[in-house]
C-alpha cells in the first residue's frame, strides 16, 4: 500500500475541565487509503467525533498527530471536506449560496462557483430548490445540501460525523444510498463516524471498532463486499451486523468489569 491519504498516528486527546481532565482518546491509530471508505463505530463518546476534528485540522490532539497525503494536519485544509450532524448550513442563505460557500472562501469566479454548484445540486436532486432557504428543506434535504457543498469542492477526503442519525429509518437508508453512490462515483476518501452498526457495515469497505472512553481502536473489520448490488439484503450483511453487535456487547461487558 502507498502513501495513506488520511493517517491518524497515535492520536490521543485530553480535555480539562471542571472535574479535572477527561482522556477521550488513547494512542488511536488508523490509515485510510486513497479512495477508501472507512467507518468508526463505537459507543457513545468514545471519541469518535474528536478524531474527526483533529483530522480535519479543527483540533490539535494532545498526544500524536494526523496527516493528509503525508503532510502533517496543522490547520484546515481546502480539499478536506466535513459534514457535521447539524449539516453547518447558513440559515440566511439559499440552497444555492449554501452549496457554493466552499467555493466563495476560495475565491472562485462567480460564473465557475455558478455551474459547479448547478452541477452539484443536480447530482443529490436538489436542483429544484437552489432558491429556497434550509427553513424550507426537510432533514433529507439539508443532508442533500451538505452534500451537494462537500461535491462543489472537488474533495479528496470527506469526514462525517452522524450525518444522517436524525432522520427516520427509510429516509436514513435514501440517504446512505445517496453517500454510497456520490463516493463510488467521485472517487475520493472518506471516513464516516456512527453508532449504527447496520451504517458502518452499509458504508465502510473497512469498520474500525472503538472501545468506551478513552476511545482505543480494538479490532478493524475488513467488510470489502459492500461495494456488491443490493448488499442490504444480501446474508453476509446480516450476518456482519450481528458480529459486530456481539462484538460490541463484548467490549462494552469487559470495560464495565474492568472499571468495577
């Protein structure tokens, strides 16, 4: 394997607070490939969400560090691209300006920003709606939009934090469908953050199992058959789920003995 485009090299993150410090990582180590779809599952605040921010150069972990394509993570990058569970959408502005944000930070020219965010809209089926408001979008639609910004942006590496955890289970699976699609057709990395098992076995060609605070890496699951037609339904899915539903339960058991 060559150059990682996502490298997170004994990450381990710390935070003070009134209580007196709180360890949310421990040494976490994780290499995503180019074009590779990795997803971190574990319980709740395991720390998954800080690994995000500190791959997207929004956190300086206090022990390790991330790299992009071998450079060292100090700062944001342009072809980082991150969906947060809020969607990070600017309520004063339209579907359109919305989606062309990325590109008006960068400067680029009004006709280009134009056509790439037409292009995008199009591409998540919100090319009806560039004039109206996020107030006026479903939850559905805000995740269309924040995709559709992340795709204006030509990224390299998307990172998503629970995007999708507050939407009902049909419209849930719509959405996953949208990422899978957008990902085997843009061709870059990306990392998703859940606590859904069914999610991480849908959308990871690899699953990377965090245990309870402080999130530690336990077991990564090679789950490479996701790319295959209809793999919701096909056994080998149901039977993934249920692995890592055990495995999990396992963790969890043995974290609660050992802080008996």
């Amino acid at each position: 394997m060559g150059e990682p485009k996502l490298r997170l090299q004994g990450v381990s993150q710390v935070y003070e607070g009134a209580r007196g410090e709180t360890r949310a990582l421990q040494n976490m180590d994780i290499d995503v490939a180019p074009g590779e779809a990795v997803a971190i599952l574990g319980p709740s605040g395991c720390g998954k969400s800080t690994s995000l921010l500190i791959a997207a150069g929004l956190r300086v972990p206090t022990q390790g560090a991330a790299f992009v394509d071998g450079v060292r993570v100090a700062e944001p990058r342009l072809n980082t691209a991150l969906i947060l569970q809020d969607f990070g959408l600017l309520p004063w502005k339209t579907v359109a300006e919305n989606a062309g944000l990325g590109l008006q930070i960068r400067k680029t020219p009004k006709r280009e920003r134009a056509e790439r965010v037409a292009r995008a809209l199009e591409q998540v089926g919100l090319a009806d709606f560039a004039d109206a408001f996020p107030a006026e979008l479903s939850g559905g639609m805000r995740q269309r939009l924040a995709m559709a910004r992340a795709l204006t942006c030509d990224a390299d590496l998307l990172l998503m934090d629970e995007p999708l955890s507050a939407l009902d289970a049909l419209l849930r699976e719509e959405m996953q469908d949208m990422l899978k699609r957008c990902w085997c057709e843009q061709g870059y990395a990306q990392v998703l953050v859940t606590h859904s098992i069914e999610e991480a076995v849908y959308l990871g060609q690899r699953i990377v199992v965090m245990s309870p605070r402080p999130g530690r890496v336990v077991h990564v699951l090679e789950n490479a058959e996701m790319q295959q037609e209809n793999w919701r339904d096909n056994d080998l899915f149901f039977e993934r789920c249920r692995a890592l539903r055990e495995m999990l339960r396992d963790i969890v058991a043995k974290e609660e003995v050992a802080h008996a």
